[in-house]
C-alpha cells in the first residue's frame, strides 16, 4: 500500500514470491510467516532481496524468489553475475513470524522457512549477519544497500529498529 | 490469470448468496441494520497481493473449509481494531471505545467469525449441493497483509494465483466494518467451475 517509501523514485516493494537485485532500496511489505532474504555484497554494494513464502521448490522452477531452496541460488547466481564475489556477500534474514493463536495446523509455518533459509545458508558458506526472525507479530522490511547498507524494520506491535 | 467474464459473474452470485447470509446473521446478532457490498471476485498473481491486501492493524478469523473437499482452502473474516472493540462493546454492554484488545475481544472476534462464516458456508454449500464445513477457528491480530501471507502459501504452494471472493459488511450503529475473503485452493475453484456449469445450463 506505501507504494512511495520516503519518496524515493527507484525504490521497490516486492511482492510475494519475487526477487530482485540491485543497488536501489527495496522492500516487501507486511512479513509474516514468509522471509525476507537479503544478500548484501559491502564492496560492490549490490543487495538481493527475495520474498520467501515456502520452504522447498520440490522441482518448481517459475518463480525462483518463492521457495527457500530455489531464492537462496537464484541470487547468489545474480549478484556473481554483477561481479559480486561469494567471500564479501553476507546475509540478512528477517521474518518467519507465528501469527495465528489457538491454530495448531499448518498455517504457522515460519518456523519450517527460518530453518529451511539457515540451511540454504548454510549449504552456500554465506554468513548470517544479522537475524530477526519467529515470533508473533508481522513486519515490515526496508533495505537500502548504499553507504553500509541500512535496514529497517517496522513491527506490528508498532516498534521500529534499525541496522 | 484473467477470469472469464461468464465465471466471474457467476463466483459473484455464489459469493453474493453466501454473503449476504453472513450479513444477516452479523445484523441479527448487532440487531441493527448491515449493508454490504456486491462481492468482488478476482484473480490475483501471488506477487500482487500487496496491492489488494492492506497492512492495517485487523483482527483476522481463519477457517479452514472442509467437508466433502477435504482442505478446500480457506475463509477469512477481516475487522479492524476498531471494529473488534465496538462488536465487544455491543454484545457486553460497555462503552469504553478507547482501550487496548483484550482476551475479550479475542473470544468476540472469534465468535463473530464462526456465526458469520456458518452461514455463508451452509447458504453456498446448500446452492452447490455439497457439504461444506468451518473448521475450528484460527485468529491474529496484526497487518492484514501479514496474516493473508501465511493463508495465501498454503493454497498456492503449486500455482503463482489464487481466486479471491472479498465482500464489505458495515453497519453505521454501532459503526462497523469487516470483509469476508474467501480463498478456494485449486481443487475446490475447479470444483466450484464444474458446479456452477451445471448450474448454468439451460434446463433440457
């Protein structure tokens, strides 16, 4: 709905299931049991940012930025092909949230995508450095990959921090 | 994904029949009148949902549609905070519109729902000629868009689309609004096709 964040021209909210990259400001949203994966290269600053909303492709290919599995590749893929190099890319992982009460079934699966997005990590060497995820309430996720790179998340609960 | 316009006018009545069961049991249970809106039926790519789904602060009633479709997808009532604490006020009898959500309003919210969601499942089960239950309630409170992610992933785990029913309800005392989305996975939409066909045809 903030189709405009802060007025900036280039900037871009993605949508579930995408996946950009880029040197411009990017956002999704309203966060709740999906992931924001970000991937920010310091030296080049460039930063990938995928909308995760489920943990394995299971062989799907079309949307690349939906699956854990799949969005962990296709980025990496990406920022290497703008000249990023795998030893200066660090990761940010922000959501997986627990929304519902009284519900024990499958609505709450950000649990299953934090660990699903760790592994994919994991798996590529590509470090963690900075991890806000679980919980219950939903967020909203701003990057900005100049300077040192800046995040911003805004809670539901109505809290705000930054990195 | 585009809808034809003969399906879409057709999702809109069996959206409409069921809503407008959900607006008189709501009415009912305010005793004063609602009004609703004709049901928009739309076709939304995943990515676009932000554009549909606002991320204000509503308490969001969740069940699952089950019956003769096992897990057929789900059916949402959506209120606004506001709303949530003047339904509370209404069936306790408190004036205090100026508080913070309370297990209270929980339990409401709940209840509303679950009258709510009963009629319009057993007015578009009975038009279908199928069984279609509620399952037992689910409920957050938090951004709309936030709580319509966690549904939205369960029905398209194989698609990039998902049909979506959205009707308003209002009524102007007490001053209340909600929406009622209802979100078929691919079995129950291709179900609800083959159904409305029939429906269609002219009597031979």
């Amino acid at each position: 709905m903030e189709n405009d964040f802060f007025g900036e021209e280039t900037a871009v909210i993605l949508g579930l299931g995408e996946h950009r990259v880029g040197n411009y400001p990017m956002a999704t949203i309203g966060l709740g049991s999906c992931i924001a994966l970000i991937l920010y290269d310091r030296r080049r600053l460039i930063a990938g940012l995928a909308h995760i909303m489920l943990p394995e492709s299971r062989g799907s290919v079309d949307r690349p930025g939906k699956f854990a599995d799949t969005a962990t590749n296709v980025l990496l893929d990406e920022m290497e092909s703008q000249g990023c190099t795998r030893n200066t890319i660090a990761a940010f992982v922000v959501g997986g949230a627990s929304m519902f009460v009284f519900s024990a079934n499958s609505l709450n699966i950000g649990e299953r995508n934090i660990a699903a997005v760790k592994e994919n990590l994991q798996k590529q060497r590509i470090r963690i450095d900075y991890e806000e995820t679980g919980g219950k309430v939903g967020r909203s996720v701003y990057f900005w990959p100049e300077g040192k790179g800046r995040l911003v998340i805004k809670r539901a609960d109505g809290t705000c921090s930054q990195v | 994904m585009e809808l034809d316009p003969v399906w879409k006018d057709a999702l809109t009545e069996f959206g409409n029949i069921g809503a407008a069961h959900a607006a008189t049991s709501l009415s009912q249970m305010l005793m004063s009148p609602v009004e609703m809106t004709v049901p928009e039926v739309l076709a939304i790519d995943i990515a676009d949902l932000h554009k549909y789904i606002s991320n204000e602060i509503s308490a969001m009633v969740v069940f699952q549609i089950q019956g003769e479709i096992a897990e057929g997808g789900y059916i949402v009532v959506s209120m606004p905070r506001q709303t949530i604490i003047q339904l509370t006020n209404q069936m306790l009898g408190m004036g205090d519109t100026d508080r913070e959500i309370n297990e209270m309003d929980q339990s409401a919210a709940i209840e509303i729902g679950n009258i709510m969601i009963s009629a319009f499942l057993d007015a578009t089960a009975e038009l279908l000629g199928i069984v279609m239950l509620p399952s037992p309630p689910a409920l957050a409170i938090d951004m709309a868009h936030a709580a319509f992610e966690s549904i939205v992933a369960q029905v398209t785990t194989d698609v990039n689309s998902v049909l979506i029913f959205n009707t308003e309800l209002m009524s102007e005392a007490p001053p209340v609004y909600g929406s009622i989305y209802m979100l078929p996975n691919v079995e129950l939409a291709d179900q609800l096709f083959r159904m409305l066909e029939r429906l269609m045809e002219p009597p031979s």
